[in-house]
C-alpha cells in the first residue's frame, strides 16, 4: 500500500501542480513515508519548496501527552521555516500563517473518531484557505479503525473542537474523503485536492490498517491499533471520573478503572443488560496504578479491550455501544456514583465534558435513566448511522 505522501513523492503527476509553488505541511510524528522518514524531510529532500509547517494537537512533533496542553509557535532549527502552531494560542490557521505558503498539505494520521481533533482541524484549514484563497490538499492515510460507523449524530448547535459537525462517533472515512464531505456540507469554494491512497482495503485483511505497516502513534496516548478500534467508546472516560488509563501504558484500552468500583460485578451486569453489544472482542479483569492523571498512585480495578488477535470480530465489535453499556452497568450497580466529569473540556465551560464529546446530552440522559434500555439507545444510533451511511455514499475514494 502507498500512502497519499509516498505517491507524491514518486509521481511527477501529482509533482507537476506544485512546481514553483510555496508549500506549507500540517503533520505530526506519523507522517512519514514508507521508509519513515518525516514528510518535512522528505518532501523538502525531493524539491518541494517548503515554506512553513503547522502542528495539530500535540504538535508538530507530538510531545504535549495530555489533552488541553497547548505548543507553541516555534522555528525549525534544521530548514529554518517558522513551525505554527493550531493548538496554543489560535485554534485557526491566522491569516499570517496563510500568507507563508500558495498550498497547504495536509499529512495528518487519523483515528477515525470524530472526537479526534485533526478532523476539526482540517475543517478550519478548508475555511480559512476559501478565504485567502488558498489550495488544500490531502495526503491521504488509512483509517486504521475501517468503515464501520457507529453512534448518534452531534447535534446542531453543539459544535465544538471535539465535534466539527454532525456526524457520528465512528465516522468510517479517511481524511481526504472527510475534506470532500465538509467541502459540500458547507459549501466550501476552495481549490481541494486528494491524493489518494494505492492498494487500501478497507475491508481487507488488516481491516483498515495494513498489516505490513508499521504503526507510529499520531498522538502521544494512541499507541497501537488496539486502541485505535476502541478509541470511539473508550475516549468517552475523558467526561468521566472514571480513568482511561492515561499514566499507564495502554491509554484508552480500557472500559473504566476506578479504586471503588468492582470490575468483574460490572462485567456481569453488562453482560445481563446487553450481551450482544460485547460481541466482536474480548474483555479481561486487569489492575493499574496510574503514574498521572485520574487516581494518579492508587490502585484501580478495570476492564481491559482486546480487540485484536483471534478475539476481533470486525463486523461485530462496537465500541461506542460498549462503553455506554459499561457507563450503564455501573450506575446501575452504584446509582450515587459521582461519575461525570465537572471542568471545561477542550475549552468549553458551560457544558458537561460527556455531552462535549457526545456532541448532545442523549448518551448522558440514557446512562441516568433507570427506566431506559440498551434498546432504546440502539434505535436511537441506529437511526443516525443509517442517516450517515447514505450522506457519505458519494464522497468514498476506495
């Protein structure tokens, strides 16, 4: 398989558009050709005419670990470009930074969620380049989580970094296939671009990601395609008390871990409420004293995600359903539970962090409701996911 950037650079085709241009780059440490190297190095190596780079969440070079860290704008000790940053002071590209170059590409891996800032991050880039008149291209990547689509639509009017749109939790397109749906949805007249992907299968053996790459973490807490898979359900914790397992090893793997809450009651429970919706992986009582971050240094009992190996159903695994069960199960065993989180979240400070991150109260209004079913929630997301799947028909590159 070759990414969007390998084929850049091998292709005078794609090259050709570019000459005599100045060139900006939107990456992180994942973007990399196929031999590694850096797409800043690479590309500046083949003659691109490198002008300025910009870094998403976590920066260019991906060494912010929490959410909510900001970088700053800095110089390239190397080439000598000024590096911007889209996560310190300006969430948006400035118009200065649109002034440093004629193309903007963007090389960003993604996880495929819609919490996932990079996708906010590209819409942002798309608007301020109609406005400056200004090319976006995207180096398309793999979507490492596949085309599954799961979970409720954001609903209009809760639109924030986390939620760009409405779309759902578990979107089931690359980059560059979202560039095009944003660039119709709102009617963006902008000079957009893909370079697409060669040999992707989606439905392939790796399921969305190839099994010969070599995974790089895109930000500091997505450490493997594990995680990946789960990321839609998992990066629910962040609006919870309960820890994601951040200051551990396998950030975001886990359903909860918590010192007060009794894993294997939980599991049962969800078990008896829904055994369907733990189909397509496997879950395993684990135990983790986080370095940092929620109930840093004390012990906690947690469910650990194996979607991976012999245990990963692929049509089956749903990840958001999932952590709304374990969110369930526990309020129904502790119905006092102090269980969402109560601060601003990415820098919104008048709503709960969860209905941030779910893009509208429903989840959280269905998790408290003790006269609410799994099956109620199902006919809620079921209805939003087929809305979705038919939007997205005409905007798939593979």
């Amino acid at each position: 398989m070759k990414t969007g950037l390998d084929r850049l650079l091998a292709d005078s085709t794609f090259r050709k558009p570019l000459e005599g241009k100045r060139v900006a780059l939107v990456a992180h440490p994942a973007s990399v050709a196929s031999d590694l190297t850096h797409s800043l190095d690479a590309l500046i190596a083949a003659g691109f005419t490198v002008t300025s780079a910009l870094g998403p969440q976590h920066g260019l070079k991906g060494d912010k670990q929490d959410n909510m860290v900001e970088t700053a704008d800095e110089t390239d000790l190397q080439y000598g470009i000024p590096v911007f940053s889209l996560y310190g002071e300006v969430r948006r590209p400035t118009g200065q930074m649109m002034s440093t170059a004629d193309v903007f590409l963007f090389d960003l891996q993604d996880l495929g969620c819609r919490i996932y800032t990079f996708v906010t991050t590209l819409l942002y880039l798309l608007q301020e380049a109609e406005k400056h008149g200004k090319s976006v291209w995207v180096l398309d990547r793999p979507n490492p989580a596949g085309r599954p689509v799961e979970g409720t639509l954001l609903v209009p009017g809760q639109e924030s970094f986390v939620g760009a749109a409405p779309m759902p939790m578990r979107h089931g397109l690359t980059m560059g296939e979202m560039g095009r749906w944003f660039v119709e949805h709102f009617d963006l007249d902008v000079d957009y671009r893909v370079v697409t992907m060669e040999g992707w299968e989606p439905d392939g053996p790796g399921h969305g990601w190839p099994q010969d790459r070599v995974w790089i973490n895109p930000s500091p807490n997505a450490a493997n395609v594990n995680m990946a898979r789960a990321y839609a359900g998992t990066v629910m914790l962040e609006g919870a008390t309960l820890s994601e397992g951040r200051g551990t090893t396998r950030p975001l793997e886990v359903l909860f871990g918590a010192p007060d809450i009794d894993a294997k009651g939980v599991l049962a429970e969800m078990e008896r409420l829904a055994p369907e919706w733990l189909a397509g992986c496997a879950l395993r009582e684990c135990w983790f004293e986080p370095t940092f971050h929620k109930h840093a240094g004390t012990l906690c009992n947690a469910l650990m995600i194996h979607a991976e190996g012999s245990f990963y159903r692929h049509d089956t695994f749903r990840p958001w359903r999932l952590q709304a069960l374990a969110f369930k199960a526990i309020r129904a065993l502790y119905p006092d539970y102090d269980m969402w989180r109560d601060f601003p979240y990415e820098y919104e400070r008048e709503r709960l962090a969860i209905d941030v991150i779910n893009g509208g109260p429903s989840l959280r209004e269905w998790v408290d409701d003790p006269a609410a079913t799994p099956h109620d929630l199902d006919n809620m997301a079921a209805s939003d996911e087929a809305s979705w799947v038919e939007t997205l028909r005409g905007h798939l590159l593979y």
